[in-house]
C-alpha cells in the first residue's frame, strides 16, 4: 500500500469525521503495539457537500435491520439481492426484506438516497414524530454586578433578542440575595415573583409557588371536554406541539401564558424590564460579599423549563459576574476573609465547599433524564439518566474573580451547554459570543436557509461490526447507559455504553470515539473483509422537526504476518516489535491522533496527577516512534520519522506546555473552561490550541508562517500569534519605535502602514469564525502584555543560553523542542 492512496483529511469533508488510523490491524495484541488510540473524532451535524449526502433531509423514515439488537440503518455498504428484494446488515450480517413500497420500485438503475454509493451520509426528518414546537430561551440573570456592568449586559441582551426568530420563546429571571421570575404576560405593570434564595426548588414545587397549580381543577375539565370534543385523550391536539405538556389548561400551559412567551408578543415588556435593571438592592456589610444565589436561580429556570416544555429544545441561559456566596452551589462563604479555591485546595481536599456544590449542579443536570444524582462524587451510582437532555445550560461568566465554572462543569457538559469566560460584559469577548449563538445558516442553504443553527436534544448512537467494540467517548455528553453487545469492557471517558445524550449541539460540535479491536490473533481475517462503523444522531431542529443523521463509514483490516508479531522488540522484549512498511503505518492521521491523545490525557487529569499524566504522554511518545520510526537499535543518528508521524512529536511537545496539562498561572475556573472547549472543538482548531500559529509581517515580502520558535522574533517584524482563545499582534522593538515616531502617518511610509495594517486585517478575519471569540491583543517587545507571546514560543533562546543566539530570550526552564527531540530518539533506538 502506498503513501499516496491515503488521503486522511478527506474523510472530515466527506463524512465530518476524522480517524486516527484509515487501516486497522487484525488482532488486539497489535492494536495494543500501535500505541496510538484507535479513535473517530465526529462532528454530527456538520454541513457536508452536496456530493457526499442528499441535499435535504429525506422526508421519510429510515430502513433499519429487524435484529433487535442491531437496528442499524439501510446505507449503500449494505448487499442488495434485487431478485428476491432483500439486503444484507453489514453490522449483524442479518438478511432483511425490503418494505412493500421499496420493493416494488427498486433496482440496479433505480435505487434510494441511501444506496446510492456516494451517500454514505443520509439525514432524515422523521414524520412518524410529532413536531416539538420552536425552542425557548431563558435569560438567567446576575443582578449583583455594578451598574455600568449591568447596562452593558442589559444592551448585549437586547441585542440578542432581535435575533431570535419571532416565534421562539423567551423568558427572564433575575437573581440576587432572592430569586425574581418575571411574568412577560402581565399587561399594565411589571409584575414579579419573588423566591427565596437559600434553597432549592423542584419543578413541582416551583409551579406551585408561581401560582401555576391553580388551575388543575380547570385542566380536568378542559380535558373532559377535549375527549368529548376531538374523541381522544388530552395533549393530542394537532395544534399543540407535542413539546408542551398535558392538558391544555395545565401547569405548563400556565408558564406557557405567562412565563415563557414568544418573542414578536412579549419583546417590548422584556426590553422595558431590561432597560430598567437595578443593582441587587439589599445591603452589603464591607467585609462581606454580596449575596448572590446562582445555584438557586439555576434551580428555579430548570425547573421552570422542565414544568412548561420537557420535550420541547430550550437553553437556561447564565449570565453572571462573581461566585455563588448563598444557598445551594454555594463556593465560598460571604465573609471576604475566606479566599477562593485554588488549585493547590482542590489537591490537599481543603476546600469543604467544593464537593457539595459540584454534586448539587449535576443533581440539576440529571434531575430531567431519568435519575437525581445524589452521590458525593462527580458521577453519581444514584443517578442513571436513560434520556437524552433538551434543554442546555450555557454560562456566561464575565468577572475578575472566580465565578465556579469548575463545580458547574457537569451540569454544562451533560446538557451540551457552552462556556464563555471574558473580564466584563462589555469586552467583545462576551458581547461577540452571545450574537454567535443565536447564529443562522445562510438562506441559500436548502430546506435550513434562515434557521437557528442550534439543535436540540440530540443523542448519538455508535454501531459497529464484530471485530471490535466501543470503549467510550470524550466531549460534552452524557452517559445513556445502553449496555449492547459492541460495547467493551475497557472504558475510555465514558465508556459503558454505545449511546450518549449530547444535548445542545451545533454543525462544529466534535465528539471523540474511541474503540477497542477485540479479536484475536490466532487466526487471520479473510482477505477483502471490511470493517464498519455507523453513527446514528438523532436531534431536534430548530424548527422542531425531530431528524436522524446516519453516517456509515468503511475500511480495510491489515493480517499481520507470524514472522511480524513474533519479530524482536526494540526495546529488549518490552515494547512493541518495530513495523516495516505496512498500510497501517501509511494510513496514520498524526493530526487526528493528536487530538486523541490530547482529550485522553485531559481526561486523565481529573483524577490523576498532572506530572503523572505528562509522564503517560512521555512514555507513549516513545513506545510509538520505537514502534514507526526506521532506525538502527542504538544510533540515534539514524532515527527517521515518516511524513505521517513527523509532527506528532511537535504535537505533543507543545501539548506538554499548555494550559491543558500546565496549571501554572491558571485559575481552577480557567483551567476548567480551556478542557472544555478543548473537549467540543473540531480538530483544526484543537490543534490551534495544543500548537499555535504564528506569521511572520516584514518588509522583505508578503505574511510567511513562522516557527513556534523565539527566534522568530526579531526588532523589524511584526508576528501574529493565534492561540484559539487569544489573537495577539506583537510588534519588534523598531516596529513598535518606528510607530511611536508616527512614520505611518507619513505619505512617503505608506509601506509601513500598510505593514501595520496587515496582521490587523488578518487578525480580524480570524476573530470573525470562531466561538468563542477570543481576546485580541496588540503588544509590543519588551512590554508586559509581550508574556501573551512570549509563553508559547519554544524556548530555543533562554536566559542561559551560551552566546546569546539569534531571537529573543524566553525566560523559562524548560527544554526546547531540539533537546525534547535528541532525548526522544535516544530513547526510542535503545535495545
């Protein structure tokens, strides 16, 4: 097999996937040897070209294979018997009869979307479901910040209503030492319920407060008369959507009326409300913090949204500026004596809060998908959601103090919330990111042009075919407990299962699948055998419309000879024998791989010790290039890494360095809110995070990539430096003397402008596609906001360099990526 038959980028195009490895081997013993995860990086509902998947959703529901255990769905890898009109499951190898309206149409020149070859991917709007309705949106807002925060939220908010679709709808609760909900349907004056802020509140109990229970002798008699008058049970009002509730006059009607009202009918009486935001009004001793109950409020808007629409998609929107310091989720105490957590605290368990408030948050997150968590650890064995969640929690946390990202983590990751951290809620950090959630497709999109890109209630499934299993999945979901036959006894992530809720999701959710090759090695596959692998998302639209997406990818397995497998190992018969020019070596995506490893290692971090974690990494670097790279044992001048591995090293070098591993100069609440993004995003933009981009701006030509390196920074250069979460343009020591000196205001140093504008055009073209929007940064040499740069580079020149060299120092004790790469080659060639 050749380099060049594998093009491992093109499957994301095709399918929105990303494989470690495109060739599989055999046997788990040489699985094992790979060392590499055997891994899918999936992006569900992005949008693919119109040559890899119909246009439009099919308007029909999916053929699937009769196994009970199976259920996959009909895809053109699939064997068709267009004689007797059955098809074979690749999954269960079951035979299945076509359906009457299949059968009689089809054939070799005449065949459905889904057998067409190159549809491999095949959405469906289910008919068989009932349409949810439009989703909801519930402010949740912090009203304890100082005024001039509050406006700027206050017009952010406004904004973001205007892009809501008119029929959404809309609802608001404000917080302080008391909880507010306010009634949008209340003409003449602003009318609003006040709970109390030291407890926590069950959707029942919630109804019952709002007055919202009164009317259930009401309800039984409007349910009376609707059997009478339509001659079927409540609810079934094919004007209702079916996200709404029972009986018409019940509880969640109520809310319907009064709490959660469209948009084009409740958006002047909202905005008034907005415009007349006031600080929390009760008073603040000054050695004390306010009192702000947020694990309350949360409390009261789940509640809330699960009473009104507990099938219908919906987000609990979190706006807040500081800690939870009252009631439940509380994170540290009010007197101003007690300091936050650090990460220090959470190591020697100092910090008696912690614990309770991450158990209370994801009580809120499981208490709608079939099991209250009640445990005492993040995980709870009390808790067993069997459903997927609608409705996501999103926090927006612009403080300069911990605000509790961390103990809210769960609750954000099972309901496939978002994060955004910024300083202040007039940063474009933050005002930015709201406008993006509410983004739309284009209105040339077919069947979606217009609407919300955000979906809801989504969950994934994953099939595969016998030689191998599932091992568990990282990102933000859920666990829906789904024991099948695929599902292997190794966990990874969350493992245990082949289905997960992942909640709120949009078209850059990424998810990572990890599988274990289960078969042994005693004998060889048949030539030509294939494996396969189906993923299965199942979400509601933004119109309400539920739909499932069916991506069926395939791929060759590698019999891996006697001679190979009993080879001598390169590592004195303790690691694996080193692989010639096998498919599987050629078929490796270091990229893919890379970003594996990264959300493995992530992961391993929440209950292992960072320096064990970089020692894992360590050994795995080396096992793998023992394994892939040609060498004599011994002579490390001979070490020679194929083009598929030749970055990965890079990789994880600079994985090493960042804020994923490193908790140097990171708060627990940062720390917490860079893995998650880390854990949602595509593989383009981890690596942007794991390894930064840098061009380089000079006189002496156009914008050029740069090395990561310090000696790519000079006095005449401007650099542009892309983290993912900050964009920095970082002028030399001339550039930035030659701009004091106001040369670029100068017709003759027209140059020199256009070369100050540059990296500023560019740095704004990368601003404009990404969520979160990052922090830009404009820094000169030498100058204290320079560190933003200056962290990431590798640290070629250091203050104990011998000479000097060329570029800027970088004061840090680590190793540089030359002296990381001699100790990895001798160490791999060692017999």
């Amino acid at each position: 097999m050749q380099e060049q038959a594998w093009d491992v980028a093109a499957t994301e195009e095709q399918s929105g996937t990303r494989l470690s490895f495109h060739c599989w081997p055999s046997s788990r013993l040489e699985a094992q040897r790979c060392v590499a995860p055997f891994g899918a990086l999936v992006t569900p509902i992005k949008k693919l070209p119109n040559t890899c998947a119909p246009p439009t959703a099919l308007q029909y529901d999916p053929i699937r294979c009769s196994t009970t255990t199976c259920h996959a769905v009909l895809n053109p890898y699939c064997q068709v018997d267009f004689r007797s009109k059955l098809w074979v499951c690749p999954f269960c190898l079951n035979r299945n009869h076509f359906p009457s309206h299949y059968a009689e149409n089809i054939s070799e020149s005449n065949l459905p979307a889904e057998l067409i070859p190159q549809y491999a991917t095949c959405e469906y709007e289910l008919p068989s479901v009932p349409p949810a309705g439009p989703p909801a949106f519930l402010f949740c807002v912090d009203t304890c910040s100082v005024a001039e925060e509050l406006a700027e939220l206050a017009d952010s908010l406004q904004q973001a209503i205007n892009l809501l679709p008119d029929d959404a709808l809309v609802g608001l609760i404000t917080f302080g030492t008391n909880v507010q909900v306010h009634e949008l349907g209340f003409g003449g004056i602003p009318k609003t319920y006040v709970l109390r802020g030291n407890k926590e509140y069950a959707p029942g109990k919630i109804g019952e407060l709002l007055g919202c229970n009164a009317n259930v002798a009401y309800a039984a008699q409007n349910a009376q008369q609707h059997q009478q008058q339509h001659g079927g049970p409540p609810g079934t009002n094919p004007q209702q959507p079916n996200g709404a509730g029972p009986g018409a006059g019940g509880p969640s009607a109520d809310v319907l009326e009064r709490f959660l009202l469209p948009v084009s009918e409740c958006s002047m009486t909202l905005e008034s409300i907005l415009d007349d935001l006031r600080k929390d009004p009760w008073p603040v001793p000054a050695d004390k913090r306010v009192a702000r109950c947020t694990g309350s409020a949360l409390s009261v808007a789940t509640g809330l949204m699960d009473l009104a629409i507990p099938r219908r998609g919906g987000r609990v929107m979190l706006f807040t500026g500081g800690p939870c310091t009252s009631g439940p989720g509380t994170i540290v105490g009010r007197l101003k004596t007690e300091t936050m957590r650090s990460h220090a605290d959470l190591v020697k368990n100092a910090e008696p809060l912690h614990g309770p408030a991450c158990d209370f948050y994801a009580s809120l997150a499981h208490r709608n998908r079939g099991g209250k968590n009640q445990g005492t650890g993040k995980t709870s064995a009390g808790a067993n959601p069997s459903t997927a969640a609608t409705h996501a929690v999103d926090v927006f946390a612009c403080s300069l103090d911990q605000v509790g990202m961390l103990e809210m983590g769960e609750l954000i990751e099972a309901t496939g919330g978002l994060m955004v951290l910024g300083d202040s809620f007039g940063q474009s950090v933050f005002k930015e990111s709201l406008c993006r959630v509410f983004k739309r497709f284009d209105d040339d999109v077919p069947q979606d042009g217009g609407q919300l890109q955000m979906a809801f209630g989504a969950t994934l499934e994953v099939l595969t075919s016998r030689e191998f299993k599932v091992s568990g999945a990282i990102g933000p979901l859920a666990s829906l407990n789904k024991n099948s036959a695929n599902v292997s006894d190794i966990e990874v992530g969350k493992g245990g299962t082949n289905a997960w809720s992942l909640g709120g999701i949009d078209p850059a959710t990424t998810v990572a699948v990890y599988f274990d090759i289960t078969k042994k090695g005693d004998s060889p596959l048949p030539e030509g055998k294939r494996r396969y692998i189906q993923f299965l998302t199942r979400y509601q639209h933004a119109n309400g419309r539920t739909r499932l997406r069916a991506t069926t990818l395939c791929g060759p397995w590698y019999n891996v000879s006697q001679q190979q497998q009993e080879a001598p190992s390169s590592l004195g018969g303790q690691g694996p024998p080193r692989d010639s020019n096998t498919p599987v070596k050629f078929s490796f995506d270091q990229e893919a791989a890379a970003v594996l490893m990264t959300r493995l290692a992530v992961q391993r971090t929440e209950t292992e010790d960072p320096a064990d974690v970089l020692r894992w990494v360590d050994r795995s670097l080396i096992r793998l290039c023992s394994k892939f790279a040609d060498y004599q044992p011994d002579n490390p001048s001979s070490f020679r890494l194929a083009p598929q591995f030749s970055l990965f090293p890079q990789f994880l070098f600079h994985l090493r360095r960042s804020q994923f591993l490193q908790l140097f100069n990171s708060s627990p609440d940062e720390a917490a809110y860079y893995r998650y993004v880390l854990s949602m995003s595509n593989t383009t933009n981890s690596l942007v995070m794991i390894q930064p981009t840098l061009l380089s701006y000079s006189f002496n030509g156009p914008p050029q990539p740069a090395l990561l390196d310090a000696e790519s920074v000079r006095p005449d250069t401007i650099l542009l430096l892309d983290t993912f979460f900050h964009v920095v343009v970082f002028h030399g020591e001339t550039v930035a003397q030659w701009r004091e000196a106001k040369y670029h205001e100068q017709e003759e140093h027209a140059a020199f402008r256009n070369l100050l504008e540059a990296p500023q055009a560019d740095a704004q073209m990368i601003m404009d596609s990404r969520f979160p929007v990052p922090r830009y940064i404009v820094c000169d040499q030498h100058k204290s906001e320079a560190r933003f740069l200056m962290a990431k580079l590798n640290p070629s020149v250091t203050h104990n360099s011998e000479g000097g060299g060329v570029g800027a120092q970088v004061f840090t004790d680590d190793v540089s990526l030359r002296v990381f790469m001699e100790h990895l080659m001798n160490l791999s060639v060692q017999s």
